[in-house]
C-alpha cells in the first residue's frame, strides 16, 4: 500500500531526483515511495529503473529484503484541467516504446495514466483503499494481520 505521506511529484532534474529519493532517506521512512512524473521525463524513470533493478537485487529479487523497498512510478500521458494543452503532440502523450519494455522485463512497478501529474497526484492522494467480501485472499490477510491486535470481549462488553 501506499500512503499519501508517500507520493511525490518529481518536477526535478535527475541528479536532484536520485539524490533525494535514493541518498538522503533511511529505509525505515523511504519503504514504498510512489513517484508522480510526466511520460516526457525519460531520464526519471530511467533513473527510477536503474535504482529499482538495484535495491531489488539487493533484496534478492523480492520486495521484503534488507530495506523491505517496494516503491513505484507513475507516468501520466496527459494535462491536468488547470493547465491544459492547448494542442497535443503524439510524443507527449506516449512513452517511449522501450523504456515500457525496460520497466516490464525488470518487472518494477510502473503505472501509466491519461490524467495530467497533478491531476493523478489529487486522485491518489484522495483514495480510499476498500476491500471486497469477494477478495478472500486480501481480506484474510487483512484478518490475520489485525485480528491478534484486537481485544473481541473488551469490544462485546462495550
């Protein structure tokens, strides 16, 4: 899960990028950032793979290792309603055909949207995350995991 606490949007330039996000914070507060760019920032994302594939190596190949990192990409392909475009252009729109390839074989996670940064930032930022009766994968794990938190004859005797 990610926390709103959690999503940025990158407007920096790589170097600033990387510096900030993979440099200056400790694993215990950098668990699972999630990035907010535009598909135009190629060097961003490249930047987001190159660290991806070498903390997940780090952790052997899955997200709960020595830094349990799990952190994700969003790429948004279109313009947000405050700031609109006044014409599209197609490369502005798409990523490029290998860096999608890139993020799929290294299998990081990286989500594409048509809302604008800001406009994916405010939709992220204001979910909700609910389960369904129908998950029974999720919702026992959601049960396992508070289950032994909870105090059921304090909560009956009210």
């Amino acid at each position: 899960h990610y926390g709103v606490e959690n999503s940025f949007l990158v407007t920096t330039g790589l170097r600033r990028f990387l510096r900030r996000a993979f440099e200056q914070r400790s694993p215990s507060e950098w668990r699972r950032p999630l990035f907010v760019t535009h598909v135009t920032r190629d060097d961003l994302l490249l930047g987001y793979l190159a660290q991806h594939q070498r903390l997940m190596t780090a952790q052997g190949g899955a997200v709960d290792g020595p830094r349990d990192w799990a952190g994700a990409m969003v790429l948004s392909t279109g313009a947000s309603k405050g700031f609109p475009d006044k014409e599209a252009f197609p490369d502005d729109t798409e990523p490029l055909t290998y860096l999608t390839q890139m993020a799929k074989d290294s299998n990081a996670p990286v989500l594409i949207t048509r809302y604008g940064t800001l406009d994916a930032l405010h939709i992220i930022e204001s979910y909700t995350a609910k389960h369904s009766i129908h998950d029974t994968a999720r919702v026992s794990a959601a049960v396992a995991h508070y289950e032994p938190n909870i105090d059921f004859d304090a909560l009956l005797q009210g």
